[in-house]
C-alpha cells in the first residue's frame, strides 16, 4: 500500500474512532440535559399550581373545579399524602394509579425515574405549606416523549457530523498528497543518484523534516559526485605516477640487456633504477596507509599525548631537512597541552604538514601551539609562496601535489589522521607570505 493510502486509511480510522466515542458521549449527554431539563419545568409547573391551590381553593366544589382545570391541561400528576402513604388524587385512572403505586415507592423522595410496564416516567415532587400537612404533589412525563426529541436531535448531530467527515477526509487527502509528493519527486531524484546522473539533480520544494531530508540528499549527492571525481582523479594521477618510475626502470632495463650502453652508463642506469624503485615503494606504502586509513579507521591506539613532547620530536626529526636547505624552524607550545590520539599517526601527520612547509618555505617555518576556547589549536607557516586559493579545496586530495611536491599522498595522510584523531586541517594564507596550516583538536 502507498504510503498517502496508508496515511488516509489511518487518518479515517482515528477519525471514525473519535466521531463513535463523541457520539456515544454525546448520545447520553442528550438524554441527561433533557431529562434535568424536563425536572426543572415539572417543578416549575408544579409549584405554581401548589401556591395557585393554596390560594384559590379549599372547598369540595373549589377542588372539583380545580380537577377540570387539570385535566384541561393534560398533566399526569398525583397528591399524594405522606402521612398516610396514600394517592388522594390522581388526573390518571386508578388502576394505572394502583399499578404506578405497586411498581414504584412513593414515598422514596430521591427517586427520580418511575416505571409501568416497560415505560419510564420523569418526576418532579412538590410539598405544600405547612410541610407538616404532608401533601405532595407528584408531576410525571413520560419518557418515550424525551427519546425522541433525543432521536431527532442525534439525527442532526450525525449528519452534521457525516458532512464535518466528509470535508476532514478530503481535508486530509489533500494534506498528504501535498505531504507524499515532495517524497515521491524525492525518490526520483535518488534513482538520478543510483544511476550517477548528477548533473540532472534538481532540487525539490518541500517544508519541515522532509526540507531536511531532501537537503540531506542533496548534499550526499554533491559529496558523492565530489567522491567519484576525486577517485576518478586519484587513479589517474595513481597511473601517471606509478607509471613515470616503472617506465624509467623499463628503459633502463632494456637498455642494459641490450647492451646498448656502456660500463659507465650501466652503473648511472642501476642507480636510476635503484632510486626509481624506492620511490615506487614508497608510493605504494603511502597508496597502503591511506587505504588503511579509510578502511580501518578504528585501528588506532589512542593515549594522552605530551603537546610539548611531539613538537619536540617533529623538531628532531625536521633537522636534517632543514639543514640542507638552511631553514629557520621556530617553534612554541604556549601551555602545558595533552591531547588523546594515536601517537605513532599522529607524529607522521604533523611531520607532514612541517615537511610540506619546510620544502616550499623560502627561509622561516613556525610551529606555534596553544589553546583557543575548547580547542587545542595548531599553527604550521612558511614563507613560501604559498597556495593559490583554488588549489587551497584540493590540496589534501590524492596526488595533488604543489610546487616541489613529492608524492602528492603527505597531506592526504596529515587530513585522514588528523580527522581520525576528533580534529580538522584547513589552509590559508600566512602572515610570513606562504602558507598557513591550521589544525584544531576539541579537548571536551
């Protein structure tokens, strides 16, 4: 079942569900107001007849006159008298007066509702004055008349009901169309996805959750799109530079067991050759880490790290590189900072991205630590040339590599370890003129 019929059947179900409970509240309610209702105008009537016969009659002939008046008014009613436990009076025949007296206790003040046969009566008693004299007058209508003003009001009320449904269920049909059509555009374009059609992605109109949703998707799509580029990219530029060495050490090869050269070029060929392969391995070895990186990122042995500590031995580990090239490495850690990640990773990361600045810095690299808010905060500047802002989106991707570069794979493996470590990599442009690698680490 679609789900705009599933969320119409279960609108109308909840629908009828209530309408039944209200109307059946409502159905007992009726009868409840006009039975009180039906009291309080037999009480009404019955007291203005009490006080109109205490006024005007008192003689047999005043109450003879007074039994014409009655039954000229059609009213059921007795006098009945407490003292004795008796009917005096009646507007009724006297075997429905006997029957009424058998059935029912007349002197039972709180009951309400009499019964003949299968019939029920309302009733309202009024005492005359002096209450000492025990007259009552006892007024009945028969329930049957209240039933059917019940009837015909309930009649009315269900069909206002019926057309109050009526216009919900359409009410409601409406709504989730408007609700389902977003999701039924949304599922088309996650078919675009599944085929790889980005470029035919259009954004659908939608409010709420399902706004999120459809911004979920298209974000995924545009990260997808930027994956797949990015591999697409990748294996090109993995083919280009596993292919550059191997076609050297072919070369190399052929011509040495062609005999094509010389002694002397022989051995220049060997150590071509010896070089090339150390740079496939260590391309290979990086190609490795990072795959392992991706795959496998809760690999890891993460403990409290010394801030002071690894900086430290970056600058160890940084000095032979720039001696050769006569670099100014200046460093500072402002506080006594920890951090909790993989040591062995995350000295290889940030070894990276001092490298990547030793190499293109023209005189001085920094390195400064310290604390911003919540966040360890982690500053590499070189005075290089620095990085072209268009570059600056793609310079941690796959062999991308600048100026000087080697294997385009350091700053991918600095970001994937970084990232793995609860912290982020970006770049900017230094106040020394080249780059600025800024690395944060949440400490919460």
């Amino acid at each position: 079942m679609k789900l705009q019929s599933q969320l119409n059947a279960a609108f109308t179900t909840l629908l009828l569900i209530i309408l039944t409970a209200a109307s059946f509240v409502i159905y007992s309610l009726i009868l409840d107001l006009l039975i009180k209702d039906e009291q309080r105008q037999l009480r009404e009537t019955g007291e203005l007849i009490v006080s109109f016969l205490n006024e005007q009659y008192g003689t047999p002939s005043d109450l003879r006159q007074f039994n014409e008046f009655l039954q000229e008014q059609d009213l059921q009613l007795f006098m009945y008298d407490r003292n004795q436990d008796a009917v005096l009076f009646s507007t009724m025949s006297m075997s429905v007066v006997d029957e009424f007296f058998r059935q029912n206790d007349f002197s039972a003040t709180n009951e309400t509702l009499w019964h003949l046969g299968n019939d029920r009566f309302v009733t309202s008693r009024i005492l005359f004055f002096p209450e000492i004299s025990g007259l009552e007058l006892i007024l009945l209508t028969p329930m049957g008349d209240l039933e059917v003003v019940q009837q015909n009001f309930f009649i009315r009320l269900f069909l206002v009901f019926l057309i109050g449904a009526a216009a919900a269920v359409l009410l409601s049909h409406f709504m989730t169309k408007k609700l389902v059509t977003p999701l039924t555009q949304l599922k088309s374009q996650l078919k675009k996805v599944e085929k790889r059609k980005f470029n035919e992605m259009q954004r659908v109109k939608a409010t709420g959750e399902i706004k999120e949703v459809e911004q979920g998707v298209y974000d995924m799509a545009q990260e997808l799109q930027r994956y797949m580029n990015t591999q697409q990219t990748f294996f090109q530029n993995a083919s280009h530079e596993l292919k550059t060495p191997l076609m050297t050490i072919q070369g190399y090869a052929e011509g040495i067991k062609d005999g094509i050269f010389d002694e002397k070029e022989n051995e220049k060929g060997l150590e071509v050759m010896v070089t090339e392969v150390k740079r496939l391995k260590g391309i290979i070895n990086e190609m490795i880490l990072l795959a392992k990186l991706d795959s496998e990122p809760a690999i890891s042995e993460p403990v409290e790290i010394d801030v002071n500590k690894l900086i430290g031995q970056v600058v160890d580990r940084a000095i032979p590189l720039i001696n050769e090239k006569g670099i100014n490495l200046q460093h500072s850690v402002k506080d006594n900072i920890k951090i909790v990640a993989d040591e062995e990773k995350l000295l290889r990361a940030v070894l990276n991205v001092v490298f990547n600045g030793i190499r293109h810095a023209n005189s001085i690299v920094k390195i400064e630590v310290g604390r911003k808010k919540n966040m360890v905060e982690m500053l590499v500047e070189d005075d290089g040339d620095g990085i072209d802002p268009e570059e600056a989106t793609r310079i941690f991707h796959r062999f991308v590599k600048g100026k000087d570069g080697e294997t385009g794979l350091g700053l991918a493996i600095a970001r994937a370890i970084i990232e793995q470590s609860n912290g982020t990599i970006s770049v900017g442009k230094s106040e020394l003129g080249g780059a600025k690698f800024i690395i944060l680490f949440r400490t919460d």
